[in-house]
C-alpha cells in the first residue's frame, strides 16, 4: 500500500496501522496508552496525525493505513495540539519530578520536555488525592495517574485477573480496586506486570534503594524461579539490582510473575554465604578456599583409595545452570569414575 | 514439552490436569487464559477447585491418586463416541487394539465410583478434548508424583496420540517443569544412567566419545537414583555424599529419614547460596555465587535454551558453581581448565547432538530450542513433527491402581501438598524476601467445611497432622475448594513441614516419591 508520510513515500502491508507504520520507517510519534499487545484504545489522544482530505486529527494507533494516504505527523497542527494535550495532562498533575522515582523513566516527563511544555495552563483542580500502599510490592499514587488505562488492560488481557478496573465517571474517574477497598483486599497477584506498563510515576514498585534510573545499567537475563524461564531486565545500580523489567521481545511477552518480577533481594540478604565453611569439633567453621578443598580432596582421595569409586553420590542442581550441571557429573564421572550421579527435581 | 508455550494461544482446547499453573508457572497460566478469551475451550481435573478451575468449561474435581482411572475413562468415551482420530492411529501408532480393549471396562458410571466425579462431566470433558482439532494437555506433579505415576504419564499420552495430538502445533503433551532448570540439569547428565543428551552410560560407543573427550576411563555401570542413594547410605556402601544447590531436608519426602541419613553419611559437602538445613549438616560448606552472579545458559521447560548473564559480583568469596568444581577436579589431577562457561559449552556441543548447533555467540542474538543438530538449524518449536520420536507412537495402556497409603481407622483423611505463589520450593530464597512472607507468612492445612466441622475445627485454629511418619502442628484454613475427605498442604515451609508427613514410597519406573497422597489423622491442638 502507498503511503505519504512526511513527504516521503513507502510501502506497507494492508491492516497496518499508522502508528506502526511510522514505527517501521523509524519514526518517534508520542503516545502514552499504545501497547502492541493490547486491543488499541486511543484514549490519550497523543498520537494524532494530520491526514491530508481528512479533515480533524486522527489518532494513529486506530487508524489503518489506507492506499494513497498523505500523513503529517509532526506539521504545526499536530505539535500544536499535541502540546495542548500535554499542558492538559500536567494542568493536574503535580509535577514532583525532583523527588519521583520515575524520573528519568517517566514518558510524560520526556514529552513535555521534546514538546516545551513547562507548566500547565488550565486552571482546574488537582487530581484527587488517593495512595494504594497496601501491596507489598508496589504503591499506586493516583495523583500522577494519567488515566491512559494500561494497567488496567493488562490486568484484564494480558494477566487475566482483573483486579483493577476505572472507578467513577468524568473529572472523578479513577484507576481502583473494586470498592475502593485497597489492593490489599483485591484479588491482586502482585505480579506486577500492570507496574511494568505505566507510562508515569503512578505505580511504582517498592525499591529497597534509591535510585536515579540514569545511575543505572542493564542486563538482560533469565529469571531463576520456576520452569517457564521467562526474560527479564535487571537494572542495576553499583553492585545491587533495584529494578526488574519483563522482556517484551521474548516468549514471555512483557509478563513476569511477584517472584521473577519483584524477588530480588534475596541476593543481598546478609545471610548470603560469603566464605566456606568446615565442621571442626562439631560446628561449622569459616575457612579460606584452600582449606576447605583440601579437605574435600583428601576425604575424596581416601574414600577412593579405601571404598572405590561407587563410594561416591552427587546430588546435581535444577537450580543451577547448565554448564554448572556439565561439570558436576563430569567430576563424579570422570574424575570420580562413578554413575552415581542424580537430582531432587522428581519433587 | 512437546510443544512451546507461545503455541499455547492458537491451542483449541488446553486440557490442565494436576497442575496449580496459575500458582506454579503464572506467565504460562496467563497466556491460557489468554487463550481462553480468545474462544479455546479448557478442562481442568485437579483435587483442589484451584484457581484455573474458574476459568474451565469443565472442572473435574477428582480425588487425588485417580488420574489413570479418569484418562482411561476420558478415553473410553471418546472411542464410544468415535471421536478418535482414526488416520492418525493408523499412520502414525501401534498397539491400539490393546488400549481399545483396555479403556473398554471404564465406563464414565465405574470411573465416577473411582474418581468422585460426576460421569456427565467425564462425557462433556471427552467431547471437549475429542472435538478439537488441536488439543494441549498440562501437567505437572499432579501427575507424576504417585507410586503410579510413570503410568498416568502414559495416560496422558495415549489420550493425546487417540486424538492425534502429537507432532501438531498448539497441541502435544506437556508437562510443565518446575524448578527453572529442571530440564537442563537431565539434559546435561544429572541422571544415573545418562550422559549428557540422554546418551546411555551403558552404550559402548557412547562411552568411548566421552572417554575419548574427556581421556578417562568411565564407569559402564548404571548409578544410583536419590532414593537407591539414600539406602546405599544407610547400608555403608557410599561414603560420600555431594549436594550443589538442593535442599532435600524440605523438597523429600519423610525428613525424619532424610534427616537420619545425611547424619549417617560419613562425608557431606553442600554447596550452596544460604546455609540451608541440609547445608547445616555438612562436613564443608562451599558459598556459591546465585543466578544473577555468573554466566551460563539455562533450559526452560518449552526446551528452550537462554543465557544467564552476570550482572552483579558475588557477595564475599563466592564463587560460580562451574568454577568451584573446576578446581576440585584440578586438584584431583584433571588438568582442564576453563578460561569461561562459554569454553563448557563448546565442549557440551561437541559431545550433545541435541544441543549440537548451541554456541554463546549465536545466544547474543536469539535463544534455540533443542533439538539444534547443527548451527544453521533454527531449532525446534515442537517435537514429533515427521513422526513420532521412536517411530511409530505406541499406545500404552495401564490399569488404575489404587495409591501405595490407603486411608483408615487411624489415618481416615488423605494429605495432598503442593506449591503455592508466594513461595518457591524450600524457601531458600522466597523465604528472605519481606513482602512473599507478609503475603504468605506460614505454613497451613486447607481443609474442607465439613471435614473441619466433624472434628470441631474452625479456621485458624491451631491443628496437629499425624502420619505413619511423624507429626506436625500447623494452621488450619477452612475452605470449600477442596473435597470432604481431602487436606492441602503446601511443602515450602521448614516450620510446619509437610514432608514430615509423606511417604517415601516411589514410582519403581521413575522413581519419583507419592508425594500427592499420605493418610493423615487431624487433630485440634
Ligand atoms: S510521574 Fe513523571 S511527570 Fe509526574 S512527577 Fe513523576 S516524573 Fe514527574
Ligand atoms: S499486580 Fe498484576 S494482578 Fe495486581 S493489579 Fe497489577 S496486573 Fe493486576
Ligand atoms: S517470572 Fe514467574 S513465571 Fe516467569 S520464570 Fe520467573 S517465576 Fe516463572
């Protein structure tokens, strides 16, 4: 299909929508709402395009790219009321940048910046004020809430728990629990996979650390829990992981449960073993590395000597990797010279 | 599993039997449901109305330890109705004139009798299962872990090959595995008779690649499974015993006897994250460095292998596993040395033909599924496709055999236990994370109204479980999704330990402890 965007002509398959249209020729168009994995709903309105013979804007994440079609997507029109809909947005929002978790990380920030929004112009009130803290795992702080309804979409499509749905109509809705009773109360699963979506500051996992999200790096890889190995992000920052963000590029499309996506902090537990350890006089003792493999390796040495090779048993790891797994049994096969090698994963 | 879990979605029927998916493997139970809104139709049979149950447009509450005499009479409905799928049995299997016979006798009156489910609901299950063109079945331990579990596992697999579900896309037998690497750790030759790749220790030839490899001499012999370990212990044949990353004192059954042999074995050395309760028994205790403290790959249960990367450097003087045993064979006089996990890799390659086109640098870009013969394969989204592995697939049906433990006098209630959300397997890590311990503080017994009000129980009080193994005191939660007769308890929790009360008893052919079916007595403590 041939299209017009910007001046330039391209091709596209039919059912394309515009928005990935311009994604696909590597075009940035704003949008606050849009997830590819979700029905489109074209709530927040930033998206829009000027579409040439169609008169108003159009959002592009709900239109389908049509043969002959001449889009503008960043013409005087369009930044105009893109800028519109932001002072909009920020008119009730309160702009707590300095101290939000989400800066740095937050669209709406970086929206207003590209869009030289500095405050908001109209003159109405606040966002109500209302603050979910009852979930272990993360807050919901409905003053940043821009009710661009990811959340509660992904709850509903994606999660299929629909914990979370709009409460109240017009200036007063609100993203909520049924009854206003608190996540708590809710048949919320914590796994946090709405917290991954929001676009704002609105639902922020409880991190241990602060943390600036550009003091952070990244590395992506395999979450350890349970057999579905979803992929996920770690953000780091100096030697700790403050943040866990689902891959959207793998099997597990964008989804995590509570254990991959917020059980982390096991790994600086103080109780962490930090040196081995030898039995001396009935109790356990720390030791450097020299010691405690010689010990190993002299009973080894003496048992095999004395009661030979099927003396020996090993109990190899599902939780370990496979390369971990490869030199276990090579060690009791090979330098053990034993097939008594097993697993606890029958459990 | 056969088949990879983005299938799921295009699966026109997802049958979940003795899998608690929403609680064990959450982002596979959210793409079903995924699935289910966008029109597949779902059956589930479990003992407890689990939260999948909602979900289901047929819900079989069956009574634990009764999954053969449910597949059989599933099966037996579906040849009664001829929705066999009759092309498929002839091309592609054998042996089905013996099941025809054998599922003949179970009737959906006898298997209700058996498993406590209404027969209208075993008819309406077999016309959702037989009717679809592509049918999945999920499994997990629900499964596996009775004395007859190998032949439920055969079951499940007669049942799929009757309706020609094997080597089709969105269908297939799965079983979901559990723990993250469960899938790698077999592949890679945590097996007593298994070389890496499923490659027999017993086959010369076998033998010799790997000898040739790794310049030893193997042993030809067949090792010890966990259970023949422990027996081996008590009986002074083996001396010393090494445990990477497990905590049996938790995960098996009947800890008493757990507990009583690792006390016995001469030499332990545990090597692991936490000081564990097993690690707390050991002879030396080695620190090893956690997932996000190392390199390496793991295996998913779709067979999918993904890097793990490090991320953060280990606390104190841990060290990667691989790398601990590097040097203990070093010291042992094998020379080799491994400069990466990447260098393991390439060797495992050279010797695993289902992971024979795996290399670091090809999972930079993607992850592969094996089988992966070589590096232009792109790997295998499901298996079976041609045909069936061995050939032909061959029917092979088996009689319902009641559980090892029987309820009585003393122990009139049977015990199931199980994982749930909140906490993973030994709590080794779950256990130390504030927010799953405020979700999920202690370890608990659902029991069902009427069970609860007969023995004059009522919700949060505290009760006693009495096994032929031992006792144990915990909280009762009263509840209707579990049948009259029945009791839930989750594994997790050291206090509160269910497996006090398990039995050991195992599946002769897997090995696998009946850890779904004790006979307990309750008791108001
Ligand atoms: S949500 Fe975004 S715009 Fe709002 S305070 Fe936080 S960083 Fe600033
Ligand atoms: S954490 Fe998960 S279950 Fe809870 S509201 Fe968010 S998406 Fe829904
Ligand atoms: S995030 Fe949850 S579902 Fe995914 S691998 Fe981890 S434990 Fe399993």
């Amino acid at each position: 299909m041939q299209v017009t965007i910007n001046g330039k002509q391209y091709d596209f398959d039919k059912g394309t929508t515009v928005l990935k249209a311009c994604s696909e020729i590597g075009l940035d168009i704003p949008t606050l709402c849009n997830d590819e994995r979700l029905v489109p709903s074209g709530s927040c309105r930033l998206c829009q395009v000027e579409i040439e013979g169609w008169g108003k804007l159009h959002t592009a994440c709900t239109t389908q790219v049509r043969e002959g079609m001449v889009i503008h997507t960043h013409s005087d029109r369009v930044i105009k009321a893109r800028q519109d809909l932001l002072d909009m947005l920020i008119s009730n929002h309160p702009l707590e940048c300095l101290t939000c978790e989400k800066s740095g990380a937050c669209k709406l920030q970086d929206y207003c910046y590209e869009y030289g929004i500095t405050e908001g112009t109209y003159r109405w009130e606040m966002s109500k004020p209302y603050f979910d803290d009852t979930n272990p795992f993360y807050t919901f702080d409905a003053r940043k809430c821009i009710l661009c309804g990811l959340c509660v979409r992904v709850c509903d499509e994606l999660q299929g728990t629909n914990a979370i749905g709009f409460e109240n109509r017009g200036f007063d809705t609100q993203v909520a629990t049924p009854f206003g009773e608190g996540l708590e109360n809710s048949t919320c699963v914590s796994c946090g996979n709405c917290v991954s979506v929001c676009p704002v500051g609105a639902l922020e996992p409880k991190s241990k650390k602060k943390f600036r999200h550009w003091e952070t790096r990244t590395v992506r890889t395999t979450c350890s829990y349970c057999g579905v190995g979803c992929q996920m992000d770690l953000k780091i920052k100096g030697n700790e992981i403050v943040e866990v963000q689902p891959a959207f590029d793998a099997h597990n499309e964008g989804l995590l449960c509570v254990k991959g996506k917020f059980s982390y902090n096991f790994l600086s537990h103080p109780d962490r073993l930090k040196k081995p350890m030898v039995r001396k006089d009935g109790v356990l003792v720390e030791t450097g590395w020299d010691e405690a493999l010689d010990v190993i390796t002299s009973k080894m040495k003496e048992v095999k000597k004395e009661f030979g090779s099927d003396a020996f048993a090993g109990l190899t790891s599902a939780r370990c990797t496979n390369e971990d797994n490869y030199m276990f049994q090579k060690l009791f096969r090979s330098t053990l010279g034993t097939n008594n090698v097993d697993h606890c994963a029958r459990l | 599993m056969t088949n990879s879990i983005q299938e799921i979605k295009n699966a026109d029927t997802i049958f979940i039997i003795g899998s608690n998916t929403s609680e064990n493997h959450p982002v596979i139970a959210a793409i079903m449901k995924q699935a289910k809104r966008a029109g597949a139709k779902m059956i589930v049979a479990d003992p407890r109305r689990i939260e999948m149950a909602e979900y289901a447009d047929v819900f079989l509450q069956l009574k634990p330890g009764t999954n053969i005499a449910l597949l059989n009479g599933l099966m037996h409905v579906i040849i009664e109705k001829g929705l066999q799928d009759e092309n498929y049995i002839k091309e592609r299997t054998e042996n089905y004139e013996e099941l025809k016979e054998l599922v003949k006798g179970y009737t959906p009156e006898r298997v209700s009798e058996i498993c406590g489910v209404d027969p209208e609901y075993i008819i309406k299950a077999a016309e959702i299962y037989g009717e679809a063109p592509k049918a999945g079945i999920y499994y997990t331990m629900g499964i596996t872990q009775h004395t007859t579990g190998t032949h439920a596992v055969m079951s499940i697999s007669n049942l799929a090959l009757l309706c020609g579900n094997v080597g089709v896309e969105s269908a297939g037998v799965n079983p979901l595995r559990g723990q993250n690497n469960v899938q790698g750790a077999c592949d890679m030759g945590g097996l007593p008779a298994d070389l890496p790749g499923y490659q027999k220790v017993f086959k010369p030839e076998v033998l010799d690649k790997f000898q040739d490899s790794w310049g030893s001499k193997l042993s030809n012999k067949v090792g010890l499974t966990i259970t023949e370990m422990f027996k081996a212990i008590e009986e002074d044949q083996v001396k010393f015993l090494y445990i990477m990353g497990e905590n049996p004192m938790v995960s098996d059954p009947d800890t008493n006897h757990v507990e009583h042999v690792l006390d016995h074995v001469d030499f332990l050395v545990v090597q692991d994250i936490f000081l564990t309760e097993t690690a707390s028994m050991a002879d030396v205790v080695l620190p090893a460095a956690a997932f996000a403290e190392k390199d390496g790959t793991f295996t998913n249960t779709e067979r999918r292998i993904q890097r793990v990367r490090r991320a953060v450097e280990a606390p104190g003087e841990a060290k990667a596993d691989w790398m601990i045993l590097m040097d203990i064979m070093n010291r042992m006089g094998d020379e080799t040395r491994y400069s990466h996990p990447a260098r393991i890799m390439a060797e495992i390659v050279s010797l695993t033909p289902s992971y024979g086109g795996v290399s670091y640098k090809r999972l930079e870009k993607e992850s592969l599924q094996w089988p992966v013969p070589n590096e232009n394969h792109p790997g295998t989204k499901y298996l079976h496709k041609a045909a069936i592995a061995r050939g032909r697939g061959l029917f092979m049906p088996a009689e319902h055999v009641a559980s090892a433990e029987i309820t009585n006098d003393e122990y009139p209630l049977i015990l199931t236990t199980g994982r749930i959300l909140y906490h993973y397997h030994t709590m080794t890590m779950t256990g130390r994370e504030e927010g799953l311990n405020k979700l999920a503080p202690h370890s608990y017994v659902e029991i069902n109204e009427t069970t609860a009000n007969k023995l004059g129980i009522e919700d949060g009080d505290m009760v006693k479980l009495y096994s032929r193994r031992g006792e144990v005191q915990t909280t009762a939660l009263v509840t209707d999704i579990i049948d009259d007769g029945v009791v839930f308890m989750p594994f997790h929790y050291s206090e509160g330990k269910a497996n006090i009360l398990t039995n050991s008893a195992i599946d002769e052919i897997a090995k696998i402890p009946e850890l779904k079916v004790a006979a307990v007595r309750i008791e108001k403590a």
